[in-house]
C-alpha cells in the first residue's frame, strides 16, 4: 500500500525549511525532497564576497536565531552553515538528490516523480524553489552575436579570472552594484542601466533601515500598501561615492551587442571582454509543466497569497513579493510559511 504525505516540499533552501518547521509543529506528516545533496537552497552558487543586506538580527528563520553578533552582515559561507545547522537543529524530514521531475494530481492525489525514479504521494505539495535558480537574461539585439564572454552573476565567482579586462555590468540591483564594485578595483568597470541607479541609507539615526523597517511595520505589508524601493541598493556610502568616481562608472543601457562589443546609445561602438547579466531570477518551477494551468504563458505560478488560483492543495513559499515586500528573504519566508502551513491544515480538516 503507498504512503501518502500530508504534504511534501519541493526544494531545502531558505523557503522549504521554513515550511518544513511549522509542518512539523503543526504535526503533519511531511517530506522535503532537495535536488542536491546540501540544505542551503541556491546560496552555494552565488558568488563568494557575497554579504546579507540585511544584520544576523533580521535575518533569521522561525524558531532559531542566526547565531554570533547580531548587527553583522553574514557571508555566504556563514548563510549555508546557518541553513544547514537549521535542518539539523529540528531534525526535519528532508531527503536529498531527489530532483523532482515531474508533478501530476490524479483522483486528488498528488503524484511527485524524481530523477532517481522515486515516485512519493502527497494530499498537498508545497513549491519552495525559490526565485533564485533560473536565469533571466534579457533579450538585446544582437545578444546572439556577442562572441566575448558574457555570463549570468549566478555564474560569478570572484575577480581571479576577470584581471585587467573591460568589464559590462548589466543591471542595478544590489547584486549589480556589489559585483561591479569589486571587480572595479582590478579591471575598467561599466554599470549599464536603463535608470539613474537609486541608493537608500544602510543606516538611519545609527540603526540598520531593516530596523525602521520592523518598527514601522512597512516591512511585512501586503504589497498593495507597500511603497517600492525594491530597486534602490543599500549602502553605507560606498557604493555611491564609488560610482560618483566612476569606479565602477554607470551608464544608461547599450543599443545593441556587436561580435567583439556593444554600442552604446550615443552610437559609439566599444570592445567588451565580458559582459555580467545582474538581471535577476524567474520562478524555478518547471516541474509543474503537467499540472494543468497551474502555470501561466510564460511559465510562472498563478497564485496569490502562495495559494495556487488553479490547483487545489498546491501552494507555495519563496515567491519575490508572494505576500510582502520581504516575501523572497531570509526574514520574510517564515511568516509566508506560517501562513501556507495554516491554510494546508485547514484544507486537512476539512478533507477529514
């Protein structure tokens, strides 16, 4: 006879842990299934200088706060053992290498294929991928024909193999500026952007904004009171005065690409040795593909609130802006998670 879960989570990074805590203090009968062989989500492939922009204080998920000072700014290597430690610290049920494949729903029970041929059951599936492990590159004239070097940052390590090259950095979040801000140090650095690029204070009146933020309650507003300055990069002051000495330099978007370069929008045309698309993510969820609409034209989830509109008993946790402007962070998957697991408990109960 098979086994059927109450639910099962796709994905043990960030998002899926934070489902799996409350699951298992709600006393449902769970399992995550992780593609890889860790539980830290997309965070080992980022690049290495990488910091949180946000303290340890706020950067926690439910039950277990991120340990050592509170008011530093984590790395990367301090997120993935705090991630890890997580999974061990509440003994949660995850199995790992199991890629899932493929999700099915037949007479109301949900049939999850991996790639090492597994097939598990389940009353409810959470997708708790993330929006951080499918590339999105825009579609410039000419991208086609650029045969420099041009890469994603997922694809970005750190500065070793970039040393004195003419360097395009796509984008002008806080992974843009960040990147092209180090590699300015060891190579001539362009930030290409199709707006001025925005900055907001690291800290107000001597606190951290995710501080104000907290206090103030703006952090975990629903999105349509929510006032946005998810394009504005955090900075203690050095990145703007770095960029006022045009190093890294900006400039509005190139026009096109050539075989060797870009052309710029004054119509000057330049060599580029490498081009970096800091252009952000799209929902990682190609597994859904046979779940009649669960998706829309351009493959992303149509839900609300990570309740699926078109599937009932799918939900998901992770989503930029699911519910709030800090839905997709370390500090905003635990509420979003609570809020998913108590909508799976009362789908249960009234299964029952």
């Amino acid at each position: 006879m098979r086994s059927i879960f109450d639910t099962i989570v796709i994905g043990s990074g960030q998002a899926g842990l934070a489902t799996a805590y409350y699951l298992q203090k709600n006393n449902l009968n769970y399992l995550v299934l992780e593609a890889s062989e860790q539980t830290a989500g997309s965070w080992p492939s980022y690049y290495d200088s990488l910091t949180l922009f946000s303290p340890a204080r706020y950067s926690s998920l439910p039950g277990y706060q991120f340990p050592g000072d509170p008011e530093r700014y984590p790395t990367k290597r301090e997120v993935i053992s705090y991630l890890v430690e997580y999974a061990n610290h509440f003994d949660l049920n995850i199995s790992t290498g199991e890629r899932v494949t493929e999700v099915q729903k037949n007479q109301g029970v949900f049939q999850i294929s991996t790639s090492k041929q597994n097939i598990f059951y389940a009353k409810t599936v959470v997708s708790a991928t993330g929006d951080f492990a499918r590339k999105c590159i825009p579609d410039i004239d000419g991208i086609d024909v650029f045969k420099r070097l041009k890469i994603h940052s997922s694809e970005y390590k750190n500065v070793e193999q970039y040393i004195d090259q003419r360097i395009v950095v796509v984008g002008g979040g806080n992974s843009a500026v960040q990147i092209a801000y180090e590699l300015a140090k060891i190579s001539n650095v362009t930030i290409a952007t199709r707006r001025p690029l925005s900055f907001t204070p690291q800290r107000l009146l001597g606190k951290d904004i995710h501080f104000w933020l907290r206090i103030t309650g703006f952090d975990y507003l629903p999105l349509e009171k929510w006032f946005s300055i998810n394009t504005s990069v955090l900075d203690e002051g050095i990145y703007k005065q770095a960029v006022l000495n045009n190093e890294p330099e900006r400039k509005p978007m190139f026009m096109s690409f050539t075989e060797d370069g870009v052309i710029w929008e004054d119509g000057k045309e330049e060599k580029i040795d490498t081009v970096i698309f800091a252009t952000g993510y799209r929902p990682n969820v190609v597994f859904l593909q046979s779940l009649n609409g669960a998706l829309d034209a351009l493959g992303s989830p149509l839900q609300r609130k990570g309740i699926s509109q078109t599937i009932n008993g799918l939900y998901y946790v992770g989503l930029s802006e699911q519910r709030s402007f800090s839905s997709a962070t370390l500090r905003g998957v635990g509420p979003d998670a609570k809020y998913v697991v108590k909508k799976i408990k009362s789908l249960k109960l009234d299964m029952e």
